[in-house]
C-alpha cells in the first residue's frame, strides 16, 4: 500500500533534497516544468551506462522518455495521514481480507512452509501485507514505473531517492526480471503484489518459483519470498509472537505505555494485564510494550520485538499496528474490543493545533501538520505527566484546553 497516505517501503516519507549533477540548469526547471527534462536525463544516461547498464536496455526505457506532470501533482497532493486506529483498521482489516488471507495461506501452503522454513516468517505476516498493499496482488497500480521514477528524479522534493529508484529500475530491467513495458505500478514507483521499490526489488527480490527471473508481478512464489526476505531483513525473530490483545486494569501506570518501554511480560501480569480472553499472562522475561492506540479507554495490545519490524515496514503507526492486528486475525485471534469509555477522535485541525501549542512549550513534534505521528506522541505525554492527567499519550480536548488556559 504505497502513494498517498504510505510512506513506502523502510522510509518513502523521507525528504530528501541534496543537490544533482547538472548545476543550474537543472535547478532552475525543477519543480517548475520539465523544459530542462531531455538534458537531465541524457546526463542520466551516461552515469547508468559508467554503472554497467546496456544499451539496449537504455535505449527500451528511455529512448523518447517525456516528463509526467501529472506524477509531480501527485506528489505535491499527497493528504498526511490523519484517520484514528479505528477508523483505519475497521475499514482495511476487513472480514473478506481475513478470510481470503486464510485461503490464500491453504491454496499455497506448500509455497508458505517453504518459505517459513527459509526466511522464518510465517505465513499469517505475509499474507497480512499481501492483503493491505495490493489486495492478494489486484491492485497493482498500472503507470510505466521508469517515466514515473524519472521524473520524481528530475523534481526537486527527493531527486536523489528517486535518482537511486531510477537507477535500480534500469538495472532490473537489464537483469531480464520485467521489460520497461511490463515496469508498471503506481505513481510513485512501487512495483508488484508487495509494492517495492525499485531498489527494495533489485535487492531483496527472489526467484523462488526457478524460472531464472525475479518477478514480483506475476508470480506469487517470487513476491510472497521476497517479502519474506526483506521482512527477515529488518530483523524478525522466528518463533516469536508480535501482537496480541490485553485486558489493563485503570490502577495501571499509564506512562508506562510507551512502544519506546519494554517489560517483561510478568511485570505487565504483575500490573493485572490479562489476556484479551480473561487468561494470566506467561510471567517470564520476554519483552513487551503497551501500546494503547486509541488511549488508556480504548483496544490494549502488548507488541512485542517483531513488532517493530511491522513499524519498519510503514513508518505510520496506524498502518503498522493495522497491519500486525490483520496478522494476528489471519493467524486465528478474535476481532478487538472496542474499549470501556467513550473516545473522542481529533479532528486534523485539532491535532494541528495541539501541535502548535506542544511546539510553543520547547517540544519539537516536527511539522505542524495534523498528524498523531510519535513525536506528537512524545510530548503529549510528557504534558500529561506535567499536568498530573493519565499519561497515555493519546491527545484529549481537555489536554489542549489547559494548554491554550497556560497550565
């Protein structure tokens, strides 16, 4: 799931604006027209044949290449990301995603157990990702993906993030995984069932199937490894859990949920942290943290390490706990309960001004934009424990209305 409200594989959302080759040409015409197009991208041309790239592979994608406007609109469009937990995960952890992530698992299982055996992911984390980035591969976005990185390349917001994807492009292309025809995705570049970069797909792609290509469009056995192979990237432990619902008692001490704190699980149990189904928890060391992502009255998961590969995936902590609560429904848990209190969801102007005010009292939530990111987070708890309110770091009208009052 990438473009718009994603910020792409292990930091899309980046922004990155060193300078390019090419003087002040290029820098004249970048943002504003694509005039200074055809002599950027000769000069492309040149540093990807000195890095190995054919001719006969520039010449197929990029002989009579234009620049797109449209994907440079789409860029400067994107909307932060501003719906609460619920409203996300309600809509995109869906019952027929759930279901048909379980088909999926039995219609490949031996592909899965395969893979699991490789890489030590299992099949539940996958299909969890398969189903919220493209839909089990429906949703594939169908732009030429070497006309979209190109220009994203020549812009001036990420022109050396693009530059790496575009060269990434080129190479797959001469590898002989997809031809510049069959390079297609959505605006911003992502490729395949999984949605990676290009980079991401020269990388981490495998040729699980043994047809002697990568091809993360077509075949499911080299899209479901490859995901495999980057999520054991990022670091996950095999055997280990990721997410799982709890029960907190209100006596708990809510500075505590914080993904930045990890415990063991007996110290949660000790706290009178329960299994969602009523049952104790293991009162053994393993390392956990209480995230609370509507606040203290809302759904309690305790996540644990492989969860932060989910964080890694996506950087949005919506979309990642979304994406780890799918996985746990695919591997068989019941839907979450929605809490024991009412739970006012801010609005974007609401956030955006408790932004400023957290900025105005020497915190740095970074950009006023409306976002609950965790730098907002952050400092909403420590405003909370300034003001004796329960510190679980979820923004409340009556937070913002001591703020405004100078408490």
């Amino acid at each position: 799931m990438r473009g718009g409200m994603k910020a792409g594989l292990a930091g899309l959302a980046l922004l990155m604006g060193a300078t390019l080759p090419g003087g002040a040409a290029w820098a004249q015409s970048c943002g504003k027209t694509g005039a200074g197009f055809p002599g950027w991208l000769a000069q492309f041309r040149q540093e990807a044949a000195a890095q190995g790239v054919s001719q006969r592979t520039l010449s197929a994608a990029l002989d009579g290449l234009t620049y797109d406007s449209s994907v440079v609109g789409a860029d400067r469009g994107q909307g932060v990301f501003s719906q609460s937990f619920y409203q996300f995960a309600d809509r995109m952890v869906a019952n027929y995603r759930i279901q048909q992530g379980r088909q999926k698992i039995q219609s490949h299982q031996r592909v899965f157990d395969a893979i699991e055996q490789r890489f030590g992911v299992p099949a539940p984390v996958i299909a969890a990702f398969w189903a919220l980035e493209t839909d089990f591969g429906a949703n594939m976005g169908d732009r030429q993906t070497v006309r979209s990185v190109a220009t994203l390349a020549y812009d001036c917001r990420r022109p050396e993030m693009f530059r790496t994807q575009l060269m990434a492009a080129l190479k797959i292309i001469d590898r002989g995984d997809l031809t510049a025809q069959t390079m297609r995705g959505p605006w911003a570049g992502e490729l395949g069932q999984f949605q990676f970069l290009p980079d991401h797909y020269l990388n981490f792609g495998v040729d699980f199937d043994g047809d002697g290509r990568v091809d993360l469009l077509r075949s499911d056995a080299d899209a479901l490894a490859s995901a495999a192979n980057y999520i054991r990237s990022l670091g996950w432990q095999p055997g280990q859990p990721w997410l799982e619902e709890v029960v907190v008692p209100q006596s708990l001490p809510w500075d505590k949920a914080d993904l930045s704190i990890k415990l063991p699980r007996a110290q949660w149990s000790a706290w009178g942290v329960r299994r969602a189904g009523g049952g104790p928890l293991p009162s053994d060391g393993l390392g956990a943290s209480l995230l609370l992502p509507m606040g203290r009255n809302g759904t309690a998961f305790l996540v644990y390490p492989n969860f932060d590969i989910f964080t890694q995936w996506n950087q949005s902590l919506v979309y990642a706990t979304s994406a780890a609560y799918l996985a746990a429904r695919i591997d068989g848990a019941g839907p979450y309960r929605k809490g024991t209190g009412k739970i006012a969801v801010l609005s974007m102007k609401e956030v955006a001004d408790l932004q400023r005010l957290l900025n105005a009292r020497g915190h740095h939530v970074g950009g006023v934009d409306g976002k609950l990111g965790a730098a907002t987070r952050q400092a909403v708890k420590a405003e909370q424990m300034r003001l004796g309110l329960p510190a679980d770091s979820y923004p409340t009208a009556e937070l913002i209305a001591k703020l405004r009052a100078g408490g």
